[in-house]
C-alpha cells in the first residue's frame, strides 16, 4: 500500500517543480521578456542589450525586447526591474554605475545585492586614458609629469558628478599619482568626447569602444589602457600596468540581473544560453568591433564581481568624499 503513495507524492512534487520552475518543463518564455536598459539608446549597455535579444529570441522559441527606460543616472529604469515580478519576464542589463550610485547617493530605490538575482557578466571593455591632440603628453610619465608641473591647468572629462567614470578618474590621477586636475562632468559620453576633441577639456577616460575611432583618426592620443592587457582594438597603446600604474584597471562592464527571487532554473538557463551566445563566431565579432571582451562568468562569480566592486568603489568615495545629492 506504500508503493502507490509514494508514487503519487512524487507525482506531486514534480507537478510542483514544474509549476515554480517553467524553465525545466521547457515553457520559458511564455509571454515576451523585455530587457530593460536604463539608459538611452546608442550607448554600451543598449548596444550589449541588442547584440544579446535576437539570439536569445531564435534560441528560445520567445520574444525578448529591449526596453530603454532612461533617467535619474539609471535609477528609474533600474527601481522598474526591480519591483517587476520575478518571473522571469524582466530581465536588466547594468554598467559599473549599478554599482556605484548606491555608494555615492544615499536615495537610490534599489539594493545592487538584495533586489536583484546575478546571470552573469557579459562583457567588459577597459577604459583607455586619452588626450586632447595637442595636449603636450606622449605617455603617461610626461602626462603625470605636465600635470604636477601646473596643479590645476589641466581638466579631465566625465559623464557626470559621481559615475563610474568620475570615481576612476579620482582613484587614478589624485589618490595614486597625487596631482591636481580639474573634474569636469558632462551629461553623458557624448559630450564628454566632444569637448576633448574640441580642446576644452584636455584628459578623458572612457571605454575603448568609444575613443577607438578618435584615436585612429587623430583627434585624440591615447596613452594608456587601464587594463592588465592590452587591447587587442588599440594593440600599440600600452597598459596603465607598463607604465607602472598597478591595479588600476577600471572601464565598461556589462552584466545581466533578474528580479530578486525569480526561479533558479530560469536564472541557469539564461546563463548558459547567455553563455553560448557570446561564442557564437557573428557575435564574438560584434562584440570585438564594439570593444567588447566576451566575459559570461556563472551567478555566483558575477555575485562575488559585484560585492568586490562595492568595496573597492566605496573605499574611493570616502577618500575623494565624493557625493552626490
């Protein structure tokens, strides 16, 4: 008589796993996934997220949409994910600012631990250290050496008062090499690039995938590529490592989170077909024109990527006292 109640009771429970994990009973995506970028279109993140939604839509059998939700630094579009239901059907793409916006303000309406579920790393691209043509540096030695000579001259470009790129700056120019520079925060890359060009701003520290051309083209000398590495872009520009900058490698990086609470299964099969997609030869290529190196570590190293990043970031914001209200 035990037999036929043991059999129902797993019965049961495998009826229950498939209720609470659609992902193992093959039915994910039973309705449109949108892939929520908090930022406007044209820039990494988009750029990552649109590379990824079409594959992810062939490989599925479903439709994954991107979603531009800009404003507020990214924290509308990031509070949207966040409070959406954890079923899977929201998925956010992040920059380091993710990271970052909680160390430097203290009303941000997410935790970068508790609202959200890491899938994965996707790519990063290493900032490179550029200047202004004109500017009268070859390598970051006459650089260092040009901005001790006049404390306060010379300015460096952002895109914005307590961004990624703010804090690299201030961890680079006045905590390791201890010089004055002016911090000149513009409203996004764009015009952060522009204003370099241009000669207003002399120094900039931005991802490769956006100087690359400038650099190529003239309007802009690269000195450095704040990597271990060099990049295979700019394969002549050294690395900030050469020239004796150790353990400042800093630039974009691109990751993939659910809701809090979304099923595991559906957690792991977004990674591994995350994972698959960024080897597929057309998008290794996609990637490579972008500046992208292919990352796609497990959740729980991109959970340990996050936590280590929170500490290192915020160990910068107390020493610049960096804030922002």
């Amino acid at each position: 008589m035990r037999t036929p109640l043991v059999h129902v009771a797993i019965g049961l429970m495998s009826l229950l796993v498939a209720i609470e994990c659609p992902a193992q009973s093959g039915n994910y995506p039973t309705n449109p996934v949108r892939i929520v970028v908090p930022y406007p279109p044209g820039g990494a993140v988009d750029i990552m997220a649109r590379i990824i939604a079409p594959k992810l839509s062939e490989r599925l059998n479903g439709k994954f949409y991107v979603e531009n939700l800009p404003g507020a630094g990214g924290d509308i579009g990031t509070r949207g994910a966040a409070v959406a239901p954890a079923d899977g059907q929201t998925v956010l793409v992040i920059s380091p600012d993710f990271v970052v916006r909680p160390l430097v303000k203290s009303n941000v309406p997410y935790d970068p631990i508790r609202s959200f579920a890491p899938v994965t790393l996707v790519a990063t691209s290493p900032a490179v250290i550029a200047v202004n043509s004109s500017l009268p540096a070859k390598n970051m030695k006459e650089l260092i050496a040009l901005l001790k000579a006049h404390p306060g001259k010379y300015s460096f470009a952002t895109p914005g008062y307590g961004t990624a790129p703010h804090l690299e700056g201030e961890r680079l120019f006045r905590l390791f090499y201890g010089v004055d520079v002016l911090h000149v925060p513009f409203q996004g890359f764009a015009p952060a690039v522009t204003s370099t060009i241009a000669g207003h701003t002399g120094i900039l520290g931005a991802p490769v995938s956006l100087v690359a051309p400038h650099i190529k083209s003239g309007t802009m000398r690269a000195l450095a590529v704040a990597s271990k590495e060099r990049s295979s872009t700019l394969p002549d520009v050294p690395t900030l490592e050469e020239a004796g900058a150790s353990n400042q490698a800093a630039g974009f990086a691109g990751g993939v989170l659910v809701p809090a609470g979304t099923p595991k299964a559906i957690v792991s099969l977004l990674h591994r077909q995350i994972a698959e997609i960024v080897l597929l030869p057309d998008v290794k290529e996609h990637l490579a024109t972008q500046g992208f190196d292919p990352v796609a570590n497990t959740p729980e190293d991109f959970a340990t990527w996050i936590r280590a990043e929170l500490v290192k970031w915020g160990e910068v914001v107390r020493a610049a006292n960096i804030k922002v209200e």
